[in-house]
C-alpha cells in the first residue's frame, strides 16, 4: 500500500490523543488558576490582620480591645452576610441595570467547578471565597475612623448592613455588569468599589460622632493624641502591603502569567512611590522626617493604583502612587483643619486616594477604551448612594440607639466600658485605671500618628 493511505488513517488514530492532551493541558491550567486564586483570597485575608494592626497602634492603648474587637466581627459578619444575601446581589446575572438579586446562599450552577465557569480561571466557591474577603474590607475601613468614641453595639448593626447591601448593591454597578460597566466606567480591583465606598461611609461616620474629647482645644488648634505603638502600626502596613498582592493580583482573575506579573510590579512601584511621595510632602511641612506620613503614603500609594493596576505602565504607577502620597499628607492636614477627627487616617488614604487612583485611569490607562468622563461619571455615583445610605443608617441608628458613647465611657476607655478588660496588661491593680490617656503635647510626629491610616 501506499503511504497516501497510511497518512490518514494515522492522523485520523492520532485525533483521540491530541484531544485527550489539549484536555489535560486545560485541565491543568484550570487546576493552577484556581489555586492562584485560593492563594489570593488568603493575602486578602491577611488584610484584616494589617488593619487590625494598624489600628490598634494608631489608636489610644486604652481602646485597643475594642478596635480588636471590631476587626474580628467584621470579617465573621462580612463572610456571612456575604454567603446569605450579599454575593447574589454583587452578581445577580446578567442585568445591565441598578439591581439585581441572583437568589439567597450560594446555588451552584452546573459547571460551577468546572472549566466551563469563569473560563476556567476558578471554581464558583473560589470565587465566593475571593469577592468574600473584600466584602468585609469596605466596614474595616468605616471602623477606623469611627474609632474611640462609637458606641460597640451600633457599629455592628452599620456594619452588618453595610456590607451585605450597601457595598454589594454598588458593587453590582461595575463587577456585577450593572450601569456602570455598560457605561464604560472601570475599576480593576476597587479603589472606588472597595476604598472609596468605605472612605465615603467613614466621612459621614466621623462627621456625624464629631471629635474625640480633647482633640480640639477651645480655640480650634489640634491637640495631639498620640498612637499606642508605632512598631505595630508599621508591622499592619507591611501585612497591608503584603496582602494586596493577592488584592490586586488576584483581580487577574487567572493565573496568567504576563497579565499576573505586570499588575505585582505597579502595585509594588505604586506602594514605593507613596511611600517616598508622602516623605516629600511631609518636608514642606516639618524639617522632622515623619515615620507615620510615610507608613500613610505607602497605602496612598496602594490604593491609587488599585484601580488601574493592570492598564497603567510601571513608570506611570510610579508617577500615580507619588502623586497620592503627596496627597495623603495635605488630606490629612486639611481634615483637621475643618474639625473631622480620624483617627486612623481613612478617610484620607482611601477615600481621597481612591478617587485618585479612580480618575488616574482616565489618563493614564494603555487602554483606549477608557476615558476621564466615564471615570468622573463613576466616582460621582458611588459618591451619592454611599453618602446617602451611610447618613440614613447612621440616623437611623442615632435615633434608635445612640451613636457616641458617653463622656465618661470615653475618657474611661472603651476597653473597660464596653469589654471590661484591657489590651495590655500593665501591672495596674485597678480594672478601672485608664490607661492610654492622650498627651497633652506632643510633635508633629504625635499629632499625625494619630490621623494615621
């Protein structure tokens, strides 16, 4: 016989192999994806210990069981309500519209962990497990700069529906396909679907409590209140930094190699960029180098290239992430200057750099397709329905249950009022001794450490 007759009849014997193989090697990636992705939800998680780090040691020591406190019902509330009702109405299927609700729990579809789901960049679990973990940031960042004077109880009602519908309904707008994704507007991994809708919350929340007793003196100059332990705080960037290689290299979606490493190195440039960008700024207003400006840039940093972390070039990140560090120090100067205490910065760090980093995309994103007026149209929304919902659930809340504790429960310190004990045991033999009182002076040094974020 001819070799015209065995050509064929090889290559029709061969076509099972070559199937089989191109199933394995998508079985393969798949199976890499997926465990990317799984990677990626622990170093989100991990950013619930920075924060609560962070916190803690920007906070006064007498109130530190209860930020401790607060950072672990957010994160047990947050992946709870996200199971029950908050991821059917971050993703309720195709909508194009403002709201949309996928069903209760979590009903896997039928290719749920396959290849067939996500195009075989994760399961559906993984994927529950991934969006859940940011869910809860959203409150994280609300707790920061309500903390020291909010009553325990009513922050756990804001908190509990913040995030299951405030945060997972505007959420839906853009990751879910809603209004905002038909009409181009674009956030990577959420410096305005994650940071500034928890900066927007934290803004009406500080504004609403008012001042800690004693930030202010009568004459409206800023009277230092200095952290508990700047080794802590700086110990919570580090883990914060850490974290949002799995933030933002998770918001791939894939393991994908190129598209993986690109994002890591704006995001690390970006970080490095505020850090330095924040030292810069700090020295046009003290000759004193201040660790806790530049503990605040290299989040300012961070969450200015959140946004863009996959369209922006490395050098532009660089230019984004010092931009945002320099905007971090005057943001926070300018909040004490109108009388908004925060205590941990978060207002500044990601609501302002946040918008930032939003509108960055606008004008340096290698993408033509994205565009500065989508990007406005996109800050303004999420500006309206979080100002909106948090000042009906913070009135709501004052008016039912009271929003500031008192006087003396302040001055006591939350750690003994609301949890009769304290973060760090003193050799005091009085439970009721204060501890952590603030300073009646202080540096520069002193005073921002405690709007630190």
């Amino acid at each position: 016989m001819s070799k015209n007759f065995w050509l064929p009849l090889l290559a029709t014997l061969m076509v099972p192999a070559v199937a089989f193989a191109d199933e394995e090697m998508a079985r393969g990636e798949f199976v890499a994806n997926n465990v990317w992705m799984m990677v990626c939800a622990g170093l989100v998680f991990i950013m619930h210990l920075g924060f609560a780090a962070l916190e803690s040691g920007m906070t006064q020591a007498k109130n530190t069981v209860n930020i401790l406190f607060k950072n672990v019902f957010i994160i047990c509330i947050g992946l709870l309500t996200y199971y029950v009702v908050g991821f059917g109405l971050m993703y309720p299927g195709e909508f194009g519209g403002y709201f949309g609700f996928a069903g209760f729990g979590l009903p896997v579809p039928d290719n749920g962990n396959t290849t067939g789901y996500a195009s075989g960049g994760y399961t559906y679990y993984t994927d529950f497990l991934f969006q859940g973990m940011f869910a809860a940031t959203a409150a994280t960042i609300v707790s920061g700069a309500v903390a020291e004077r909010i009553k325990l109880g009513t922050f756990m009602v804001f908190s509990t529906i913040f995030v299951a519908t405030v945060y997972t309904i505007a959420g839906s707008w853009k990751w879910g396909g809603g209004w905002l994704d038909q009409a181009g507007f674009y956030d990577f991994a959420g410096s305005t679907l994650v940071h500034s809708v928890g900066g927007w919350g934290a803004l009406v929340g500080a504004a609403m409590l008012g001042a800690r007793a004693g930030k202010y003196d009568k004459d409206g100059n800023v009277r230092p209140i200095p952290g508990s332990n700047m080794p802590l705080a700086a110990i919570g960037v580090f883990l914060l930094w850490l974290g949002w290689f799995g933030f933002n290299g998770g918001s791939v979606l894939s393991a994908d190699p190129a598209a993986t490493s690109w994002t890591l190195v704006t995001t690390c440039l970006a970080a490095a960029s505020g850090g330095i960008g924040a030292m810069v700024g700090y020295s046009f207003v003290s000759n004193k180098p201040d660790l806790s400006m530049a503990l605040n840039g290299i989040l300012a940093g961070l969450v200015g290239i959140t946004a863009g972390a996959d369209v922006i070039t490395p050098i532009n990140a660089c230019l984004v992430g010092a931009i945002a560090g320099v905007l971090v120090v005057y943001s926070v100067l300018f909040f004490d200057k109108i009388k908004i205490d925060d205590p941990v910065g978060a207002i500044s760090v990601h609501l302002v750099c946040g918008i930032w980093g939003t509108l960055a995309v606008g004008i340096f994103s290698t993408n033509a397709d994205h565009n500065i007026v989508a990007q406005v149209k996109g800050v303004l929304a999420y500006g309206v329905f979080t100002v909106t919902c948090a000042g009906i659930l913070f009135g709501t809340l004052k008016a039912v249950m009271g929003l500031r504790v008192s006087d003396e429960e302040e001055r006591e310190g939350l750690d003994y009022t609301e949890h009769g004990m304290h973060g760090y045991n003193l050799g005091r033999s009085s439970s009721k001794t204060a501890i952590g009182e603030p300073a009646e002076g202080g540096g520069a040094s002193a005073e921002l450490a405690s709007s630190e974020g």
